[in-house]
C-alpha cells in the first residue's frame, strides 16, 4: 500500500456529518443525574458562609457539595479547586457542586445558594505587578537564556528598534464545552472525558481520590476542540467524580459557556520588549526579548513567547527573558503555539519595523538573516527548507509587485496592504504505545490511547498501519480514546504524529512477523516449512513469495488456528540523544492581505498565503485544514480576540461567544496553503514533523504588518481593532 | 468584610467600589454597615433598572428571591422529530437542544454555547434554521423537525454531507451537524431569491447566486473553532450545484 501523503477523506467524516459521531457528554446510562458548578463572585478572599438549604430543598436535588460537606482528598492539589477549603483565589473558582435529576433542576438549585464572602484585596493590576514578577521555565526548558554581549552589541548597532508589544488574555473556547460523564463501581471510576490527555488525567484522578491507576478508566473517542485547553485536569472532572460517589449514580457535567472563561484555562496576557540592533546593511547583531506574562496565585504557568527568538534568525547576540506576574485569575494553559503564537508577533512585527528603518524589503532582511544552524547551539537542523518556503510564497502572493510605501496600494477607497511574517514550531516527540491486532473475522484493529481532536488522527492511523501491513485501508479498524489501550502521549505541542505513528510502525512489524511465523509451522498453511523471509502477507493472504498461488486468506488460517486475533504491541521511545545532535523544528512563511476602511477602521484579512517545511505530509486533505485551522487562529489573534477583565472584581466580562469575538466564516477570505513536503526522518521513521500549531505562528505578525503597510500606522496592541486604526 | 449575595447571577462582590478599593489587605476583614445588598437595593429603588443593569441582576435575585415561589410545572408535548412522533412530558424549561439531546437522546445536535450564538445547535423546523438553544421544546406540538440525524435517507448521505466529507469542512466534527443543517436551509433560502447583507442586487427576484461571498455571509451564524470555513464554503458550493 502506498497511501502515506494522499488526500485521503476521514475514515470518522460520515460519523461525524451524521451525528453519529459520541462526544464525551453524550454517553446515556441508567441512572444519570446532572451536575451543575457554582461559582465564585470575588477574585480573593474566603468564604465566610455559604447557605444551601433552599438548594437542597429544590425540586430534583440529589446533593450539594460544598467546602463544609465536600469529601476530603487524599492527593488534593492547591492548583484544583475541589472544595477542600474556603479560599477564593480566582473570581469564577468552583465553589459547591449542585447534583439533581434533571439538567433544569439543577440550574435553578444553583442559582439559589447564598454565599458570604469575606473579600481580601485582589492582585489584578497586571503591570503593577512587574516590580513582583518571577522567573519561571515551560515545559523545564529556562525561561532565561542569553549568548554573546546583547548590551554591547545594542550600543555599537547602527540601527535599533525598541518597542513594546502586548497581547490579551485569550479563552481557547473549543465549540465543544469541557464535559465528563463520572461512574463509580466500587473502587473503580470510569469517567468520559473530553480530554487531550487521557493518560494523564487518568494518573491525577487516581492520585486524587487515592486508589490505583488501573482502578481508573478514562474514554474519550472524540474530543470537540481543545486548542490545549483540555490538556490540564481541571477542577470539574474530579468534582464530577465526587459528586457521583456521593449519590452512588453517574454523574454529568458540562460546563456552560461562561463558564469555560476562567476556571479551565487561557492564554495568558503578555507584555513584550523587542530590542533589535543591526548593521547599516540589514544584519542583526543582537536582539533582547524581555517578557512578562502572568499566571495566577495557584500555579506557575509560562508563556514563552522569547522561545522563538532563540532559533528564528542567526545573531550572534542574544538574550531572551521571561517574568511571571501572578493575579488572581484562572491559571493560564498552554494555548495553540503556546508561547510561539504571541513571541512571534512580537518578533516578526519589530523585524517589520526594522526593515523599514533600513528601507528595505522585509522579505529581503529575513533572508539576510537566514540562519543553517541552530543560532544557540550551533547545531545543524534534522532539516530546515524555510528558504524554499519564503520563495515559493512570494512567488504564489505575487510579492514581487508591492510596492513599498505605506498607503501606497489602494482599491476604491479600500487601502490594501502586504505584510510578510516568518513562522515556525518546535518538533516534539514523546514515548507512545500501540497494538496492531489480526481479527479472526479478516479485518486489522490498530489502536493507541491517542485523541481524536479534529487532527485527522484515526485516518492517519489506519494509513500507517495500511502502508506498514500492505493492507487496503477499507479492512483496517482504528481505535483510541480509552486508557484500556496502550498509552499515548497527550495531543498537544504538535507531537500526536511524530509520536504515535512510529509505535503503529513497530506494532504492526511485529504482528506481521508473528503471523507469518505461526502461519509457516502450521502443518495446514500452504507457505508450510519456508522460512518467515520466504513467506508474505499482503492485502489479507498469507502467501509464498516464489509462489503466490500457494496462499490463505488470514481469517481461514486464524478459524483454523484456534479462532484467536494474533496481536503484535509495541513501546517505542524517541531518540534522546537526537538532541545533542539536531536542533529540529518546522518552518514556514506566511503572506497576508489585508483591506483597510481608511474611515471607519475595519480590516478584512482578503487572501493569505502560506507555504510549510513540517516534514513529510501524511495526508494532504488533513494537513491542508491543519494549516488553514492555525491561520484563522492567527487572524483572530492578529484582529479579533480578546478577554476583558473588569479590573475590580477580575471577572470577565464578554464570556460568551458574542462578546468574544472568534473569527466567523464572513471573516476569512481566500487562504493558499502548502508544503514542501520533504521527509525529515531524524525525528521518525515516515518523517512528520506535526502541524497542528505552525499555521497560527507568524500570521497574525503577517497581518499586522499588511495593516501598517495598508494605513502607515503601527499598533503594537493586539487585537488591531477599528477603533486602535481610527484613534 | 462579610458580605452576602447570590452566587450565580452577580459577578460583582457584595461590596460598593469604594469600599472594595478601600480594603487593606494587612486586615483583611473589614465590618461593613451597609450590605451591597441593601446598597443596590436603596439604589434601584430610586434609580430604575437603567443604569445599574449589572448590579439590579443581582438585587433580582436577592431581594425577591423569586424561585422561592417556583415550582416546576411538566407538561406534555408531542414532537415530530425525522418524521417520528415522540410523546414527552416534560419540565416546561427544557429547550428543544436539551429535549433532543437529553430526552430523545438525539445528541447529533450540539450544544456550543446554548445562548445562541454559535450555531452548533441548529435544527431545521419546518423547514427554517433555528437555534434549538433558544427555543422552549413545548413550543413546538405540531412542528416538523428535522436534525442531523434526519437528513440522510438510510445508508445515502446527503449531498452536503457528501460534500462536507470530500472538501474537509470540518476538523473535530463538534459543529458540523449544525453547519450542514444551517447549509441545508441556505439552499432553500437562496433557492427562493432571500437577499443576505451581501447580495448584489436586493431588487433582484429569483435564486441568488451563491458565490464564496454570500456562502461565507449566510454560514457566519454557524461558529467553527476548528478553522474549516474555506471548507464549509467548497462543501457548500459544490452542494449548491448538484442540488
């Protein structure tokens, strides 16, 4: 089979366009009740009271959990809000957990609890909190690092820019609420969860309520966006999970819409310092990127926003710094390109502003600056074809016929700007397990703990395991999203392929080799007495290779040999000496058009072009919307998103999806994606670098920079708004 | 200080600004005289409901404590959901969304945002998309509906969701059972000459041509986080013609 790259459609579309496809809350069994969270009003303080007894005495109530009556932990974290004790650290916090019959019964059980709180003062000033900030690290990777004499170099540059660039706090508001649906059965929970961790969660739910981790069983088989939100365990789930213990049924819960603006996640707000020397002739001699970001009072969490400025251009002078600003808010998570997103707006806008203070084209420094190796550490890349990108996107934008000045292209009384932005993503790659399983009725079965989250995950699977196997991939069935099967790594940081595809690779090697070994000492097998070299299998027969005729079908010799599935499980770990010897990432470049309304403020985002050196693309319909999924993220960080914070009480203020504006099909004009395609197989055998977070990198600096170039003005406050454009 | 007020509507502490900025943290409790309570209170009593809309929210709740005197009245509703009647008797507070996901158990109808403003719900009554959010269920005795679920004849996919499919409209599938649906009231909205905010000529009769520029304008009540819009766009198109 050769199906790795072909623009394969889903194997899950018909479930999905059917509504066949089951999310997480939408598992029936006897006996389901409904949970609904309350929250707290205040962003600091205690409780000082909380009365329920009208709750308890409303139509349908099963419980009410609260700090007083709540089930003690044995492994409860500070960083959870699972009703251990009476402090407030966040406006929103999970504060009791209403139980009823009915999703109605519920609500309105809800909304009668009166609380008292006793108020302490909140810290929700963001800058005032910079004097008090502290460093931190992401992922253990320091969020300081330095090389060369950056001061020095600033002084003897020629030409420097030193700007400020900020960014708002982002809710990733997946269309799909968090949602779990708990079960006890003893000492046993089973919980659907719509998570990108499932492993993971499984290990923190047992740790929590103190039983083994095989006690614990987690279900997911399709998650409806996460954007990395559903990563972290969050309060709700094991607040599920108590709740269900104490009526001793299964328990719902979902979260509402407003409430999906605090307690599980979001993009931090960032506050960026760009300073950039150069020569007279375009050649960066040093850059300081200096980040405060903020994170709440419960758990560190840093955006890492100067990580790409450590490998985006070769300067020989670099210092890159991260402060964390703790307030009392909703601890931030890692957000699409967590950290990349917001650093390289930052980034590719001050390059922007650079090549205009040197008048020259901002296609033409990047390539001045291009860098073969990795500017830190001075190791080679596992492969970098960013060059070719940036060529074959302005030949495809039609670059070439800009013309440089600000306001200088116009269309009616439209002003249409050009803006350029380099982008680029870590390539990660973490342990993962799979089985690859021959079922007696013919058909393969190849499954992981992996999370389908609209990456295209079960038709890459069943590819994989089609090409290792030279099976049609209409007999294969995939499986994920259960703790039952062999771990995977959670889905986030691009990494779901490059990990998982590699342990499909070994599992189905070893089934295949299992097969044909049982198959030639099988006295009943027509490939009887070769040897395994001599023997193949192929598109369901088993079959001498000098001799294809002399061949079975693989359900007859499984009937014959005793009606059980033959299996092959493989652990495959990554290459952890890689590192010492590659700098891997994936790159790429981003075009964007845009249209001002030079009155009223406006901008259209009219046509984007991108072209992505991320390896080997597995499948080409999947990859496609990948990409285009990370430029629309980029257009509504660049225009669109943002979390108000009322400053007094640290609630947001616009959570719904009226008020927090995500980009809307009238939003998105003509998007021209594609990639390099060259295999980097130092990181895994079929060569995929990841692409679910590279489209959001670059774009909205790609956008931003079309806006200066459309209206000459330069905002350094995203999102661009009309109202920043008509100020 | 130690202030009172009801936990899910209000989203500001029981205290007025002043003394909420006045708060010392070294002591931190502070006895307050004039519960926000009775603030608001005094305050809407003179000021009407204009002015302080966030704050009289919560003194709804508070001072009149209304669902003390609610009592949850069922109701009995027959619903022609895919052409199949259903009998239910029901909490006249359930949606239509919560009637088809929770009772009939017809969870391809999502919930996305259940204020109506994301689309991930919509359903096809009489024929016109409506958000099911926002609809009460036994509003509609006597209404066809159609879902997801009702589309397809059997086996035989529906041209838009045949489209959907070959042109990737969709990544995690969440909102696509209510795109396809909005798409399939579109095509009959355009079939009929409905003008969008978008259409050229508004004194033109007859079906609208649906170009990318007015596919995109009638989908925008229909959120996809995921990204896939220059999908839903080729799917929609591509249906429009066969259909």
């Amino acid at each position: 089979m050769n199906t790795i790259g072909k623009p394969i459609s889903r194997v899950d579309g018909k479930l999905k366009v059917t509504g066949s496809a089951r999310y997480s809350a939408e598992f029936d069994m006897p006996g389901l009740c409904y949970a609904v969270l309350v929250q707290s009003t205040i962003p600091a303080g205690r409780i000082a009271g909380m009365d329920d007894s009208l709750a308890r005495k409303a139509a349908g109530v099963l419980a009410v959990l609260t700090p007083e009556n709540a089930q003690r932990l044995p492994g409860a974290e500070k960083r959870l809000s699972l009703l251990q004790d009476n402090q407030v650290y966040y406006n929103g916090q999970p504060v009791a957990v209403v139980v009823a019959e009915k999703l109605e019964e519920a609500h309105h059980a809800a909304s009668l609890i009166k609380i008292r709180y006793s108020v302490s003062a909140p810290k929700l000033d963001f800058v005032a909190g910079f004097p008090s900030s502290h460093p931190g690290n992401h992922n253990g990777e320091p969020g300081d690092m330095s090389w060369g004499d950056v001061d020095g170099a600033l002084k003897d540059s020629d030409i420097k820019i030193d700007q400020v660039y900020t960014t708002p706090i982002h809710h990733h508001n997946p269309m799909e609420p968090h949602a779990a649906i708990a079960q006890w059965n003893g000492d046993e929970l089973t919980v659907h969860e719509s998570a990108q961790d499932i492993s993971g969660h499984r290990a923190k739910l047992a740790k929590l309520f103190g039983v083994q981790e095989s006690n614990v069983r987690l279900i997911c088989l399709f998650v409806g966006g996460g954007f990395g939100c559903k990563g972290p365990l969050w309060s709700h789930v094991p607040l599920a999970a108590m709740a269900a213990r104490q009526v001793n049924r299964p328990v719902k819960i979902v979260l509402e819409r407003p409430q999906m603006f605090g307690p599980v996640g979001a993009r931090p707000r960032t506050h960026q310092r760009l300073t950039v020397g150069a020569t007279r002739e375009g050649k960066l001699t040093a850059i300081r990127h200096e980040v405060h970001a903020h994170t709440s009072v419960i758990e560190d969490y840093l955006e890492s926003s100067a990580f790409p400025t450590r490998v985006m251009y070769g300067c020989p002078n670099v210092s890159t710094i991260h402060r964390i600003v703790d307030l009392n808010l909703g601890t931030p998570t890692y957000t699409r390109a967590p950290g990349v997103a917001t650093g390289t707006y930052a980034l590719e806008v001050a390059m922007d502003e650079l090549a205009y203070k040197l008048n020259m084209d901002p296609l033409q420094l990047r390539l001045l600056n291009y860098t073969e190796n990795d500017p830190q550490t001075k190791l080679p890349f596992t492969g970098k074809h960013l060059r070719d990108c940036y060529t074959r996107a302005a030949e495809r934008f039609g670059w070439s016929n800009r013309t440089r000045e600000p306001r200088s292209m116009r269309d009616g009384s439209q002003l249409i700007g050009w803006g350029v932005a380099t982008e680029t993503y870590p390539a990660n790659r973490r342990p993962a397990s799979a089985l690859v399983r021959f079922k007696p009725d013919g058909r393969v079965l190849v499954a992981t703990g992996t999370h389908e989250i609209g990456n295209g995950i079960y038709t890459i699977m069943i590819q994989t395991a089609a090409d290792a196997l030279n099976v049609s991939p209409d007999l294969i069935d995939a499986q994920l999203g259960d703790t039952a099967l062999p771990p995977a790594p959670i889905t986030a940081g691009s990494m779901t392929v490059a990990s998982v595809t590699p342990a499909i690779q070994t599992a189905a090697e070893r089934v295949r080799t299992r097969l044909l070994q049982m198959a030639v000492a099988d006295s009943g097998s027509p490939v009887h007495d070769a040897s395994v070299d001599e023997v193949d299998f192929k598109d369901g027969l088993i079959f001498r290779k000098l001799s294809p005729n002399r061949s079975e079908k693989l359900g007859d010799f499984i009937a014959r040999n005793g009606g059980q599935p033959i299996e092959g499980i493989a652990h495959v770990e990554p290459d952890e000496t890689l590192k010492q010897k590659f700098a891997s990432h994936s790159f790429g470049a981003v075009f964007a058009e845009v249209s001002v309304d030079p009155d009223l403020g406006p901008t259209r985002v009219r046509r984007v072009t991108a072209v992505y050196d991320v390896g080997k693309v597995l499948n080409e319909k999947t990859a496609r919307s990948q990409f285009i999924g990370g430029i629309v993220w980029g257009i509504g960080l660049a225009l669109h998103e943002d979390s108000h914070m009322d400053a007094r009480t640290g609630r947001i203020v616009n959570e719904n999806l009226a008020d927090y504006h995500v980009p809307v099909n009238a939003d998105i004009g003509e998007i021209d994606v594609s990639a390099i395609d060259i295999a980097d197989t130092h990181l895994n055998p079929l060569g995929a670098r990841g692409i679910g977070e590279i489209g959001i990198t670059g774009t909205a600096a790609a956008v931003a920079n079309a806006i200066y170039h459309a209206t000459g003005k330069r905002i350094r406050d995203l999102p661009i708004t009309p109202q920043k454009l008509i100020a | 200080m130690t202030t009172e007020n009801s936990s899910r509507t209000s989203t500001v502490p029981e205290t007025d600004s002043e003394e909420y900025s006045s708060v010392n943290p070294a002591t931190d409790m502070i006895d307050c005289k004039l519960s926000r309570r009775d603030f608001v209170k005094t305050v809407g009593y003179f000021t009407g409901a204009g002015a302080l809309g966030l704050q009289l929210i919560s003194v709804e709740t508070i001072v009149e404590c209304a669902p003390l005197e609610f009592s949850a009245s069922a109701h009995t509703v027959e619903l022609t959901v895919n052409g199949l009647v259903h009998k239910l008797t029901m909490d006249t507070r359930v949606t239509l969304l919560d009637a088809l996901r929770e009772y009939l158990k017809l969870t391809g109808t999502k919930k996305g945002c259940d204020h109506g403003q994301c689309g991930a719900c919509t359903v096809l009554v009489n024929g016109r998309r409506i958000n099911s959010c926002l609809s009460l269920a036994v509003t509609h005795q006597g209404d066809q509906i159609t879902t997801i679920e009702g589309l397809s004849g059997g086996e035989e996919l529906h041209p838009l969701q045949t489209a959907f499919i070959e042109h990737d409209g969709f990544q995690c599938g969440y909102c696509t059972p209510g795109q396809i649906c909005s798409a399939v009231a579109l095509l009959e909205e355009a079939r009929r000459g409905d003008a969008s905010f978008v259409t050229p000529d508004l004194a033109h009769t007859g079906r609208v041509e649906l170009t990318p520029e007015e596919i995109r304008e009638r989908m925008s009540g229909n959120v996809c986080r995921c990204g896939a819009y220059p999908g839903i766009v080729q799917a929609v198109q591509t249906a429009s013609r066969t259909l």
